[in-house]
C-alpha cells in the first residue's frame, strides 16, 4: 500500500514545477520578440504570462501585448507563419474576427455625435429596403450594436464556394430573410450574438453617410489615429507579415476574403501595434479630443438583469452588460470594470480588454482553432488586467 504525499512532499512538487516553468519561460524570452522596452517592470509580467500560457497550451503561435499607464510591452512566441518563420510580433498582422465590431460601435458612437444617425433611431429610416413585417420596423439601431434585435447568429444562406464563402451573403439575401422570417425574439428584451445584426448595421451606417464602410472607418478611425494595418483588405507587404492560421486538427488554413457585405461583423486584419494604439485612444477618457465618442462608446445601454434571455455572450467572461458591442463586466474581488471583446476567423482567436478607469488594456491572439486556449485566453487577459491595475 502507498501512503498519500505529505503536505513537504505537494510543497516541493508545486515548487519543482514553479522551477521548471520558470527555467522554460526564461530560455522562452530569448525566443520571443519584444517592443521597444517601456516600463522594466511592466514588460518582465507581460513576457512571463505569454511565456507560461505558450507552454501550457502548446498552440503554434501567440502574440500578448498590453498598456499601462501610456507604457506598451508586446512579445510574441512560436511561429509566425510555420517552421522557419520566427515568432509574430507587433507588426505581425492578422485576421480579428469579431473585434471587428468593436470598430463598427465606435463608427456608430462618431456618425451619432456628427448627428448623421440616432442611436435609437430604426434600421429602416436608413435602410428601407428592409421594410415590410410590423417587427423589422422595431428594430433600431442600438438593438443591433447590443446584440438584442432579434436575428439569429448567422444569415441562414448555402455554402458558398471554398475560395469565396461568403459569397451568398447579400444584402438582397438581407431583404429575403427580413421579409420572410419572424424574428427570434422582441427587439430590446434578449441577447443572442448575431453576426447577422452586425452586418444590418454597416450597412445602415453606409446609407446613412453616403459612402461605403470602409471609408467611414478610415475617415473617423483608422485614418485618424494612423492604424495603417488595420484593413480589410492586404497589400503586399502586409501578405507577408500575414500570422497563419490554423484548424482543429492543427491544419494550416487558407486565408479568405469576406467580401464587401461582411464588413461590421467581421473581415478587419489588424496589428498589436495598431490594436494597442488604439487602446490609448480609448484610455485617454480625460481627453478633450474625441471625449464626447468616448462617452457614448463606453457608455453601458442594455444590463443582462431584466433581459429574458442571454446567449453566446460570456465565453471570455460574464456579461453583465451590453455597450456598442463591447461586453461589460463588472468589477469583482481585485478586477477592476472591463470592456471586452472576443473574435475568431479563419484559425484566429483574438481577445482584446480594457479597464478605462485604470489606464489598461491587454490584447491576445493565438493561431490555432483550440476553444479551451482561447477561453483561457480571455480569463488570463482578465486577469492580467487585475495584476498590473487592481481596484
């Protein structure tokens, strides 16, 4: 018979393991690439944390970068694009997913201070192409940037060729199914995370501004704060600075397009570079530049208590209410209040949060289809957050 470990026994184990990690994490750091060194001390967490969440979850690639107090610390370990191609870095670019909407409730936020739109206004003032059921009527504008207009996640469409997927998404296909279908639900009482709603609302904010998407974006964001990688569509350069991602099986995947109707739910490519720039732009909230957007795209518009029902909201962590798609939490133990935002495309897992009372943001990618790394992920940004600014 084996007698249990003692308590001496569990301490030196946790300790050998402590060792190792520290041993791995340490020959990591010479592997890993880094930003400009900013704050010592800010940099030695951001290098441990990516180091100790690369060992442990074993994906090919992963790119960690934060903001504090105006200093930025970015590391990137793996490989970038397979064997030979060294680890991402701040100029690695890759596909965001769904932190795509993030973008597209701040256009919202710029079109609604200029008076272009109302926030409560309904989606057929802009687009009454739409019109035709009593319920599409009741949906506004605010109902699709919080999830809550009724729509299912996705556009039910077939599949569209390999190359060009999203092909049989249209905004004729928009009208079809509007016309047609009831909604899932009341607008304004329930959540449920559409891709479908987010494409609704570029598209208004198209028609109401009189030019394509993409060009609000760039005049009212990405323009204005010189976030050169954030496009959706690659040059040249950017091809080859492109992070590979990856399936289920590890398997490399093609990189696809989405088209000029997938634009408010997903299709942007980005940078840790530019992402982190962007978060000084949302922590400046003491700024008198743009400090009227800021207020309305941190502002909090639908909280969970009261909703009827709320789903595909809190895999990086509990909604407890909706902004102009950011999810909020909360403060809880020593997290501080976090908006957030979660996407995945194309073997991408990305993960972006910010504490805009304490100065702080972390952004994560890994390039690897793994749901359990990227639900870690989303806890250990969290996390991250509560370490370098407790409340």
């Amino acid at each position: 018979m084996t007698t249990p470990p003692t308590r001496m026994t569990r301490a030196c184990r946790k300790l050998l393991s402590a060792s190792f990690v520290m041993l791995a994490v340490a020959g990591l750091a010479a592997a890993s690439t880094a930003a400009a060194k900013a704050d010592p001390f800010l940099d030695e967490i951001v290098d441990f944390t990516g180091g100790v969440f690369f060992l442990e979850h074993k994906v090919p690639g992963l790119i960690i970068g934060a903001v504090s107090n105006g200093d930025i610390s970015v590391h990137g370990y793996g490989e970038r694009a397979g064997e030979g191609s060294g680890p991402p870095d701040g100029d690695t670019v890759m596909r965001l997913g769904s932190i795509t909407k993030a973008f597209t409730g701040e256009v919202l936020a710029y079109l609604t201070v200029d008076g272009t739109v109302q926030l409560a206004q309904p989606l057929i003032k802009t687009a009454p192409e739409f019109a035709g059921k009593a319920d599409v009527a009741q949906i506004r504008l605010i109902d699709l940037v919080t999830h809550s207009g009724g729509l299912s996640r996705e556009l039910p469409h077939e599949p569209g060729p390999k190359d060009d997927p999203h092909a049989p998404i249209t905004i004729d296909a928009f009208a079809n199914w509007l016309h047609t279908e009831p909604l899932l639900f009341k607008p304004g009482h329930a959540v449920l995370y559409s891709n479908f709603g987010f494409d609704l609302l570029s598209h208004a904010l198209a028609n109401a501004a009189k030019k394509p998407y993409p060009d609000l974006l760039e005049e009212n964001i990405t323009g204005k704060l010189a976030l050169k990688d954030t496009v959706f569509k690659l040059s040249d350069d950017q091809k080859k600075r492109l992070m590979q991602g990856h399936g289920f099986g590890g398997e490399p995947l093609p990189d696809i397009p989405t088209g000029d109707v997938v634009v408010g739910s997903g299709g942007l490519y980005s940078s840790a570079n530019d992402l982190l720039r962007w978060m000084q732009w949302h922590l400046d909230r003491f700024g008198e530049k743009d400090a009227e957007v800021r207020l309305l795209d941190h502002g909090l518009y639908l909280v969970r208590d009261g909703l009827d029902r709320v789903s595909g909201m809190d895999e990086s962590g509990r909604m407890d209410a909706m902004g102009l798609a950011w999810v909020g939490m909360m403060p809880k133990d020593d997290r501080p209040f976090i908006l957030q935002k979660a996407g995945g495309m194309q073997g991408m897992f990305c993960y972006i949060a910010f504490a805009p009372a304490k100065g702080t943001a972390v952004f994560m990618a890994i390039n690897k289809y793994d749901f359990g790394a990227a639900m870690a992920m989303g806890q250990l940004a969290n996390e991250l957050i509560a370490t370098l600014s407790p409340r």
